[in-house]
C-alpha cells in the first residue's frame, strides 16, 4: 500500500491494524494524540483526588473515588494504544515528566473547593465527552476501541459532576453562590480544552483527513456551548460571557472571543498547577520505583524458571 492507497482506505470509514502500513505522519501524529489524551487522563486525577477525603458524604467519596479509578484506567487503555504503533509507555510517560509532552491545559487550574468537583464533572468531562465521542469512529482501530468504553465511563463522570451542580443550586445561597463562581472559574478554560481557532491548529487539517478527528475544533467547541447553556440555564447559573446569545437565523449560540493568550501560557507552563502537577507525577513515579523494580524481578525469575 502506498499513501494514494491509505488515504483511500481510510476515506472508505476502514479501519488501520498496528500491522498494517501506515504513512510515517499518521503513527507520529497517533502517538502525539494519544499519549497527549493518556498523559491527560493521568494528570487528570490530580486536581479530584485531592478532594476524596473532603466530600461531604461518605456516597459522594465513594463516587468521586470510583470517578478517580476511572481516569487511571482510561490512561492504561490510552498507553497500551500507543503502544500498538511501536513505542514503549515508559518512553511516552518520562516525556511527561520531563515536560517534554503536553497534557489538557484544563488540569493546570486549582479546585478550591467542593462546586469545583461539580464544575469539573460538568463541564469539564462535558467537554471530553463532545471531544472523544467522535474518537469511537477513528480511523485507527485500537484507539477507536478503547474510546468506546472510555466515553460511556466519561458520561457517568458528566452526570455526577451536573448532578452535584444541581444539588448545589438548589441549597443556601451561600452554596448556590460557590456554584456560581465555580461556573465563572472553570467556562473559560473549558472552552479552551477544544485547541486552538481551526485557523491556528496546524494538524487538524490532515486529522480529519485521515479520519482521525471527525469535526474541528471550532465545530465541537460550538456543540459544546449549544448543550451546554440550555443546562445551566436549567439549574440557575449563568454563563459569565457577556457576548453569549441564541442567533436565530445561524440556530447557535453566538459567544464572546477566548483568551487565547491565557490558552497559550498555560500550555507553555504558566498556568496556576503546572509546576505542581509535574511535581506530583514525579514523585509518584519516584515513590514506585520499587514496585517496577520486583514486578520485573518477578516476571525474570519466573522466565528463568520456565526455561529450565
């Protein structure tokens, strides 16, 4: 097969084997997308996990740590996919820790308190959700297989996270209000979370082409806000964008311009947890040197016996 032959393979909804050929740009650009998602995934964890000991029932602990279980588990489908196109996960992982590779921006901003967990889950894995259920009809199969299982545990994440906001808006003022300034804090950089204006992503044009992504960044940002507004509008808080309103004759919603300064700094390492994200990924993976070490002792000394 050559590329005219894979481009035509893919335009056919087929679907690409780790044993079959694929241009060099299509595994470098598997690789860089999905160790990004797994990378997400994994960093993910940090700004919830934080808040299992603070939920403020034993139920909500139980949910938020089966929602933290989760996101590990989407990481491990996520890396064992990228190791299917030829490269090791501890290589794609150290990458991480050395900051050479880049996570979901999303992950850099702090939870301050409980309405964060709910504006997380709502908005947040709302986003992953509009993001990844696309994933499910990727060109390249065991991506598109682990994305099926990944995006119905992510629409139970989605659930929790509104039903938490809900709760909330329909408590004291005071809780109402953290809601509120939860949904300030986290609308932003959840619309962040699509990528860059179609004009300024560079490799959307040939994702889309190759199947990979199905709708650019700019048309799932616009579903995003379409479903989303009508939801808050449900429970009671308002969206903080000055410029948002319903534009009858496009049949969406019209909303304000992005920061995209912020969007850029926070990818860069400026953004409020960067420094401590890294730091925490790193001291997990230093804390567990030893488990890796006995795991591959084992699975040695096991090998040497059953070669005797």
């Amino acid at each position: 097969m050559n590329s005219t032959l894979f481009d035509a393979y893919v335009a056919d909804e087929k679907k690409i084997e780790p044993k079959d050929w694929m241009p060099d740009a299509y595994r470098k650009t598997l690789v860089r997308q999905i160790s990004q998602h797994a990378h997400s995934e994994v960093v993910g964890m940090l700004p919830e996990a934080n808040w299992i000991s603070r939920a403020p029932s034993l139920k909500r602990k139980a949910i938020l740590m089966a929602k933290v279980q989760d996101e590990a588990g989407h990481g491990l489908y996520l890396y064992s996919a990228a190791e299917t196109l030829g490269v090791e996960r501890d290589d794609l992982y150290l990458d991480l820790l050395e900051g050479k590779a880049k996570y979901s921006s999303i992950f850099n901003y702090p939870t301050q308190n409980w309405a964060d967990i709910g504006a997380i889950g709502w908005l947040v894995d709302g986003a992953a959700i509009m993001n990844q259920v696309p994933l499910c009809k990727c060109s390249y199969g065991p991506y598109a297989r682990a994305m099926v299982r990944v995006c119905k545990e992510e629409s139970f994440h989605q659930r929790q996270g509104f039903q938490i906001m809900l709760v909330m808006t329909e408590g004291s003022a005071e809780q109402k209000a953290m809601a509120q300034d939860a949904m300030n804090r986290w609308w932003w950089p959840a619309l962040m979370m699509f990528g860059p204006p179609d004009g300024d992503s560079p490799n959307s044009a040939q994702s889309m082409k190759w199947n990979i992504k199905r709708f650019s960044n700019d048309e799932l940002r616009q579903k995003f806000v379409d479903m989303t507004v009508p939801q808050a509008e449900l429970i009671g808080l308002t969206v903080p964008d000055a410029d948002l309103k319903w534009n009858e004759q496009t049949g969406h919603y019209d909303f304000g311009e992005i920061d995209w300064s912020e969007f850029k700094r926070v990818i860069k390492g400026g953004g409020p947890c960067n420094v401590e994200r890294l730091a925490a990924c790193n001291k997990a993976w230093n804390d567990g040197a030893w488990v890796r070490q006995a795991a591959t002792a084992y699975a040695e000394k096991k090998s040497s016996n059953a070669t005797r």
